[in-house]
C-alpha cells in the first residue's frame, strides 16, 4: 500500500518538528525538560524509559533514552472536539530526551497536531489551525527555554 503522502516531500516545519542539544548528563536533562515544559504550560502524566525497558527485557544495551509524555490539558480537550476525538490515539504530546554521548543530550519533538492533520485525523480548517498556532507558541516557548 503506498503511503498518503511523500515523507521526501515533508519539511520539518510541515511536522513540528524541534530539536535541541543540551550539554548536560541525561538525568539532569530529563529533569530540566520537565520543569522547561511545565513552565510553558504543560503537564507530564505519563513518561518512562524505554531504553530501561529494553535493555532489561531483551538485553538491548541502549543508551539513555526517555520519553516525556506531556500534555496541555485545554489543548488537548480543544483538539478532542475538533477531531471527534480520533487525535486521543495520539495523546500524550511526546517530548523525548537521549544521549548522543556522555554529557550531550538530544531534545526531540513533533507536533502531534500537525501529524494528525496530515495523516487525516483532524480536519484542515480554522479551527484546528488555531490549534496547531497555539500549541506551537508553547512548544516554542517551551524549546526557546531549554
């Protein structure tokens, strides 16, 4: 089956996508991303390692890798509305932090909202454009902070 649409053709704009480097241990990145994003207005109900995960499991021997899943909670009722609540299959709003080596540390994002527009999940009209705006000011606001 051939996908939608061409991921060639996509930029990172097109996704959301942010990215950022933070010279610190993997522990205290962590940390200064979650604080970072609930400063911005976010929650974090949901996050854990799954490099910890694997690496117990099936012995994987990954480097640090954690996921915080966060998550404005007046986004998040606003974009159920708009999608007839299918962008639920997309919650939490993923923040993920990993070690490029010792001391250096990837931050990783895309917009959900965004994705879900592309994929077909919520509707490209105004109201979801008023969505995917504000959540970028807070994610930008968020990134502008790390």
């Amino acid at each position: 089956m051939p996908l939608p649409i061409d991921p060639e053709a996509l930029e990172s704009g097109d996704i959301g996508e942010k990215r950022a480097t933070l010279e610190m241990d993997h522990e205290a990145a962590v940390e200064h991303v979650r604080t970072t994003f609930t400063e911005a207005g976010f929650g974090v109900p949901v996050e854990f390692s799954p490099s910890e995960l694997l690496n117990e499991k099936v012995d994987a021997d990954r480097d640090p890798y954690y996921v915080l899943g966060a998550c404005n909670p007046r986004m998040a009722d606003r974009a159920l509305d708009a999608t007839d609540g299918r962008i639920g299959a997309l919650f939490p709003c993923n923040v993920v932090v990993w070690q490029e080596a010792p001391g250096v540390q990837t931050v990783y994002h895309v917009s959900i909202m965004r994705a879900a527009r592309l994929l077909g999940m919520a509707p490209d009209d105004e109201v979801m454009a008023d969505i995917v705006a504000d959540t970028g000011e807070l994610v930008e606001e968020a990134f502008g902070n790390l």
